[in-house]
C-alpha cells in the first residue's frame, strides 16, 4: 500500500439502530478519508454519531450501509475471526473510562491483553519502557486506585500500544480529565504520532486540544458538516 493511500477510506456509511418501533439513523451516509499517519479529530454534539463511527472504524460493529477500507482491506467484508485479529492486533482503542482492573498492576494492566497467552520478557521490558515513555515510570507497581485518573489513562494509552498499533481509537479519552491533565493525556498521543506514524483519531468535545496541521472531522445529526485541516 502505498504511502499516500488513504489509511482508512470509509464510503457512504450508514448505521441505523432499531429498537422496537422507533429507528435511530446515528449515522446517514459518511463519506471521508483518513490519511495514513495523521492526528484525526472528530467532533460534534452529543448523538450526533461520533462513537457510533468510531466503533465501526475498530470493526466493533457493521455498518447498515456502506464500506470501510482500513489498509486496503474492507471491514464490512471480514470473517468473524479476521475481525477479532484486525482488532486484537492492529487496533488501539483508548475509552473515556479506562478499564482498568482493579486487582492489577499498572505493568499487568498494561499487559493484560497478553496475560492469557503468556507474557515473554522482551514484551514485559517493553510494557515497563512503554510506562516510561507515558511518564509512569515510578508508578509501574501502583494499583488503579493508587493512581491520578491522568495516569490510569496513560495506563491505558500504553496498554493500548503494547501490540504496536498502526492505529488508535480514542473515544473522549479526556472526558473524566481536567483540561491540563487532558492536555498530558493528548501530548502522549501525538508523541505516538509524530515518533512513530500511528494514525490517531480521536473523538472529542474540546476544540482547545486541536493544533494547526491536525485533520478535523465534524458530525451533526450522523452527517459531516465540515472537514478539513486546521
Ligand atoms: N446501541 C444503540 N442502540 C440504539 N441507539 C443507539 C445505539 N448506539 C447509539 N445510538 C444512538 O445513535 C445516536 C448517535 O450515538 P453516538 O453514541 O454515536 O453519539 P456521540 O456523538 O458519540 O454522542 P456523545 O458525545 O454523547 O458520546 C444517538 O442518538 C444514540 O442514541
Ligand atoms: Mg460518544
């Protein structure tokens, strides 16, 4: 794939959702690329669609019309177990709540994914510098609740890079931050970004964390209104 393709081309996507009798378009027909390596944004109201497109770009969900391309594969088009691989492998998704658990260390929450199959020391030292790298470096043995919510985050973002993502979802990871610490959280990911290419889109109501060269994406009412680069 060659490096000016769009990373992911989403064409014509609608998701209605129906429950009982009412149908709820959340998103009606979304035409955009997003370019390989860039910092994406996506903002607009509440309900306007956001995380309904951000699910179906991590293959969490289908579309009800429409395609998504993500490297040249279509999403719509995977088997069962090639969407778990996309997703296991080559998806980081960042939430609002962090999903931590409770129990674990900051380290093993960063290597949870992971813990079933069997952790290897070279992925352990890399969970430990991934904790560095997020600024966590003495809090590697902190419980969650022994943690800043800025730093269960940051948790989160390096569980979230362990499998080397070549892209990361992040759905108003800011949301349960103060602003300053939101902006931390942010600069992390764009340290992502820029050091290593990965394509970030990220959902957020905060205009203030966009900078001049960032792609801006807006929804209204499960439609763009505007799309450009800031
Ligand atoms: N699983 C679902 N079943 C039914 N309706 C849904 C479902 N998920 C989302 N919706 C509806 O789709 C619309 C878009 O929801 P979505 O969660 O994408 O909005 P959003 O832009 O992320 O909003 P917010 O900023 O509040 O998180 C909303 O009207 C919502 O009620
Ligand atoms: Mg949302």
């Amino acid at each position: 794939m060659s490096a000016c393709t769009p990373l992911i081309r989403i064409k014509d996507v609608a998701r209605e959702f129906t429950l009982g009798t009412t149908t709820v378009q959340a998103l009606r027909g979304v035409t955009a690329d997003v370019a390989r390596g860039s910092f994406q944004f996506v903002l607009g109201p509440s309900g306007s669609g956001k995380s309904t497109l951000l699910y179906l770009l991590g293959a969490l969900d289908q579309p009800s019309r429409g395609s998504i391309e993500v490297d040249g594969r279509q999403i719509e088009k995977m088997t069962l177990s090639e969407k778990n691989q996309f997703r296991r492998n080559e998806v980081g998704f960042i939430f609002q709540s962090f999903n931590l658990l409770g129990n674990l260390t900051a380290l093993d929450n960063v290597l949870v994914p992971f813990l079933p199959v069997g952790v290897k020391p070279g992925l352990r030292r890399r969970a430990e510098e991934l904790l560095d790298r997020v600024g966590l470096e003495n809090r590697k043995r902190h419980r969650p609740h022994e943690l800043s919510g800025g730093e269960q985050q940051r948790v989160a973002i390096a569980r979230a890079l362990l499998k080397q993502p070549q892209l990361v979802l992040a759905d108003e990871p800011t949301g349960e931050l103060d602003h300053s610490t939101g902006g931390e959280v942010i600069g992390c990911l764009r340290n992502l970004n820029t050091d290593h290419g990965t394509t970030v889109v990220l959902v957020t109501h905060d205009e203030s964390y966009i900078e001049s060269g960032d792609q801006v994406l807006r929804l209204r009412d499960g439609k763009i209104v505007d799309q450009q680069q800031a």
